[in-house]
C-alpha cells in the first residue's frame, strides 16, 4: 500500500504526491501499459526461470524541465542472481527525463531549493 503525502515549502510551494506502490503493483499487464518494452525483456527472464520479485511503485521524481516534482512511476525486478533491473517513467506533462529524489523524507523545493516539509496524509491502494 502506498503514502499519501502533503509537502510543503516555505515559499508556499506545495505538492501532493502518492508514493509507493499499491495491488496493481504487481499486475503485469498494469506493468506492460507503461513499460512495454521492458516487460517484454522481464517476461522472457520469468518464463526462463531467473526473476525472484517485481514490484510498479511511485517514486518521488525532479522534472528540471518543467522545474516540478512528481510521483512517477517505476518498475524493477531482481534477478535470482541479485542484479536488480530498474526503469524510472518520464515526466508526466513534459514525458521528459526524470531525476529521482534520493530520499523521500528530504525533498528540495523545485522552486527555491530549500527542504521541503512533508505531512502523512494517508494510505492509497
């Protein structure tokens, strides 16, 4: 189950954000309508036997572009050997690249820059 979160800047920049993953997380066909290419290659690797977990969550993304932040979707797997594929979405408005936050407790205002505040708002699925 995935967070609802409310962060909020001291300039007055702020921006809800559903983090994390919810049940559909795990449906392939969910997976392939956002990551098509890649769930071909990660079928292939399950079929054979070498995929261990996989999981579609929201990640807390920088868009330089549209200088804002999302929560964008992203899909990985990890192999029986331990390599973990992984494959971050585009910008939702620009469908440009995305820069994921390094952690999600100390987000940066894409405003101004300084660390933004967040609030547990609740659960989503």
């Amino acid at each position: 189950m995935g967070e609802i979160r409310k962060y909020i800047c001291s300039c007055g920049y702020e921006k809800d954000l559903q983090t994390g993953g919810g049940l559909s997380g795990c449906n392939v066909r969910r997976i392939a309508k956002h990551f098509p290419k890649e769930t071909e290659a990660f079928l292939k690797e399950r079929e054979e036997g070498r995929v261990k977990r996989y999981i579609m969550e929201n990640e807390i993304s920088y868009c330089e572009r549209c200088q804002e932040v999302y929560a964008v979707p992203a899909f990985s797997y990890t192999r029986k050997d331990g390599y973990t594929c992984h494959f971050p979405g585009n910008c939702p408005v620009c469908g440009g690249v995305v820069v994921q936050a390094e952690e999600e407790e100390y987000i940066a205002c894409p405003k101004c820059g300084k660390r933004m505040q967040y609030m547990f708002v609740g659960d989503w699925d």
